[in-house]
C-alpha cells in the first residue's frame, strides 16, 4: 500500500523529485529566518524610548496602573487556588467514601487518594503569591527599563540562535539537493 510518500512513484515521479518531498517540500530559497526576534527587539526597544522619558506624572500613572493590574491577577490567583482546593477536597471526600469492591481495587483508591493530597499540595499552595506592593514612579521605570533589557538581551540571543539553526537547516538542504543526480535529460549545475 502506498504511503503519502510513496504514492507518487506510480506517477512517474523523478528521483530528484522524490527524496527532497521527505522534508515536506522546503522553499526552493531555502527556510526564512523567522521575523519574531526582530519585531520583538523593535517593538522592545520603542517601549524603553517611551518609558525613558516619561514625565513625572505619566510615570506615577503606569505605577498605580501597573499595581491595580497586578492586584487583580494577585485576587484572581488566589480565588482559582480557594476555588481548586474545594474541588479536590470534594473528590478526596468522594474517593475516601467509596467502597471499593474488592480487596484487590483498596490499591487504586489508596493511590488516588494519594495524588489528590500531592496536587493539593502543590497546586493549592499560595505560600508564593505576595500582595503587589504601590511603586513609585521612579521604582516602575527602574523595573520596567530593567525587564525591557532582559528582554532585549534575550531576543538577541533567541535570534542569533535562530539564524545558526535556519543556517544549518538550508545547509542541509542545500547538501541534500547537491546529492541529487540530475533529471535525464537536465545538465547539472556543477
């Protein structure tokens, strides 16, 4: 029976054809560099222009804004934490109510007994989520500018990586189309 790929030999399909079709037809130019890092740095490097010079006021404004924000995530975390625990203290008073049927199934109820008290422990623990404090101005545009060049120094380095692996890749391709015979009929380019 013929497979996605192989179904294309009945056709007549070339071997120069048929063995580039297993890396699911690559740009004839090769693979592009993803433009992500680079409209992640500009947009990055706009944003710090924009903090840099804000005034007093605007500065004090992104504070409160940025508090109230982080306020609400700060609530909305603790109401799905309250919310989760009595899901699963509902189903571990389920489980520990059931009567399992046999001797053999006391096995399975005590290790979903178990997994309910570690995910608790874990998905339910909010010993880590602080009350956002008020910054001042001056405090947000110190935090800000420092999370914007971490994130600039991090699309940098994402984006040199990216341009050595789309480098690689079209080598790669580039071998492989090197490899290929050429058509009967067709001149090689070498």
């Amino acid at each position: 029976m013929p497979t996605g790929f192989t179904d294309k030999i009945k056709d007549g399909i070339s071997f120069r054809d048929f063995i580039p079709g297993f890396v699911h037809e690559p740009p004839p130019d090769g693979f592009p560099v993803s433009s992500y890092h680079v409209d992640a740095l500009k947009k990055t490097m706009s944003t710090k222009e924009r903090v840099e010079v804000m005034t007093k006021a605007e500065l004090e404004d992104k504070a409160i804004q940025a508090w109230r924000e982080n306020l609400d995530r700060y609530k909305e975390k603790l109401a799905e934490s309250a919310l989760l625990a009595e899901n699963y203290g509902k189903m571990f008073q389920s489980v520990l109510a059931w009567k399992p049927p046999t001797e053999d199934h006391q096995e399975l109820k005590k290790n979903a007994l178990e997994q309910i008290k570690m995910s608790m422990k874990s998905d339910c623990n909010v010993s880590y989520v602080h009350a956002p404090t008020l910054q001042s101005g001056t405090e947000w545009q110190k935090t800000r500018l420092e999370a914007l060049l971490d994130d600039q120094g991090w699309h940098n380095k994402e984006y040199k990586a990216a341009l050595k692996r789309v480098a690689k890749a079209n080598k790669w391709i580039d071998d492989l189309r090197a490899s290929l015979p050429p058509d009967e009929g067709e001149e090689n380019d070498d």
